[in-house]
C-alpha cells in the first residue's frame, strides 16, 4: 500500500514536542478559506509550474506536487532522525491536508512508527467518521486537533463542512482519555469576535485538564497566498489583515484565565 505525501519536513520544532519530522499526506475534505497549505487539499498528485529567476533570466521547471510512498518508507525516512526524536523527547507528526482522509495508510504507517518505539502525533481537523477516529487513537500518542468554529453554519460557510462531526470526534478523544492539544485559529472576521471567544472559552474551559493540556493560538498570516495562483485556486482571503501581536498577546491572556496552558503559534 502507498500513501500521497506531498511535504516532509525535518527538524520540525511546532508539530508536537521537542525535535519531529513531519510527514504532509494530500487530500483534505475541508477548503478553508484562509489555507495555507492549498497544495494539501487535492487528494491527487498535481503539475504546476514554477518560474525560478537568475538574473534577468526566468526559467520555467514543471514539478509533481505529490509523491507516492509505502510506510516503510516513510520509516526509514524517519529512522535517520531518531538522534533528534530520542535526544529532545520527539517523534514523528501526520499532518496534510487531513491524514485522516488516507486512513489505511496512515494505521499502516502509525503501526510502524509505534513498533519503532517513536512518539507519535496526529494533526487533524477531526472530519472523519467515528469508526476512523476509533482506529488511530491506540496508535496515536497525541492529537493536535483543530477547533476552527462552534457555529456549525459558520462553520460550513468558511470550511465546507459542518462541525458536527468534528465535535463528536473531539468529545470521543476526551472520552477515551487522549492526550489533546486544542488549535485554534485566529482568523478575523470569522472567529475573533468577542461573543465567539467567549464562547469557545467557556467551551474549552469544561474539559478535563488531565487529557486536553494545551491551546495554541494560530494567528492568521498571509504565508501561502501565493501559491493559490500556481494552482488555479481562488484566494478569497486578500482583504484580511493579520492580527497583531499584541492583540495575540491578549487572547493568550483572555484563554488562559480558565487555567489552561496558551501558546501562540503551535
């Protein structure tokens, strides 16, 4: 069995704790309007052109987004970074698009990465059935899972589907005491307004500490609008600004008075 990766990234320090490498699986049933990695969101290898310049020159190169691999490849791409894992207490991250969308051969590769002896996480937005969520929770020793929205039609309006789901994935984690990192992005005009915050910080606040023990704030930042346009993709974010540190700063400070660990950034 071979999965589509479409980025691997070593020495990754914001995708779990301490040293990982993160593998990217293509596919995700989301379309979130604010996106940064659009690439991940078809479940097809995809051409797209790229103009390199040197000079006053411009060469055109066609690259494959995509590449198919077996999880024992991907093991062995791994193994050659356990110094790192073993030395600062990391491992390995799924992330994409939505790993979950690969759901056989992201079990296979869990399977491997687990029988290894590294730290597993998942980095997910939680859209997937309860019966795939029921499969990766042995292998997985932590989740990052997105919590994007909990007004469902809100929800459908910026991502393409509702939240049901997503929340009954979330509560389904909890219930099985697994160990969650919630991530919440701060997208103005969708999310930020003081009613919603409000909303999610009585909502986060109800869970239990031992199994959710952090919430990272994800500042909306215009890194990736450009390649909307290699792909064809409207970027429907173009009038946004990004939120400013210190208003960062004072989520940080709004969300940690329910007593939980905020970061800013993940």
């Amino acid at each position: 069995m071979k999965g589509l990766v479409f980025n691997i990234k070593r020495y990754a320090i914001h995708d779990g704790p301490g040293i990982r490498i993160t593998f990217f699986l293509k596919g995700c049933p989301l379309n979130c309007w604010w996106c940064h990695n659009p690439e991940g969101i078809s479940p097809k290898p995809q051409r797209v052109e790229r103009i390199d310049r040197i000079g006053e020159r411009e060469f055109r190169v066609t690259e494959e987004v995509g590449k198919y691999y077996t999880a024992g490849e991907l093991l062995t791409i791994a193994e050659k970074e356990r110094v790192f894992m073993e030395e600062s207490g990391g491992g390995v991250t799924l992330s994409g698009g939505e790993p979950l969308m690969q759901a056989d051969f992201l079990v296979e590769s869990l399977s491997l990465f687990k029988d290894a002896g590294m730290h597993t996480t998942l980095d997910t937005s939680g859209y997937a059935s309860n019966s795939v969520m029921n499969r990766v929770m042995p292998l997985t020793d932590l989740f990052l899972f997105d919590l994007k929205h909990l007004d469902s039609d809100r929800h459908t309006e910026f991502t393409g589907v509702g939240n049901e789901q997503i929340l009954e994935n979330l509560d389904l984690l909890i219930r099985e005491k697994k160990k969650i990192f919630l991530r919440f992005p701060v997208i103005p005009g969708f999310n930020d307004d003081s009613e919603h915050l409000l909303r999610v910080r009585d909502f986060v606040g109800g869970m239990n500490r031992d199994f959710v023990t952090e919430m990272d704030l994800l500042p909306y930042h215009h890194i990736g609008s450009s390649k909307y346009k290699r792909f064809n993709m409207e970027y429907r974010m173009s009038g946004t600004g990004q939120p400013s540190g210190s208003r960062m700063h004072e989520l940080k400070e709004f969300f940690g008075e329910n007593g939980l660990t905020v970061r800013i950034g993940g």
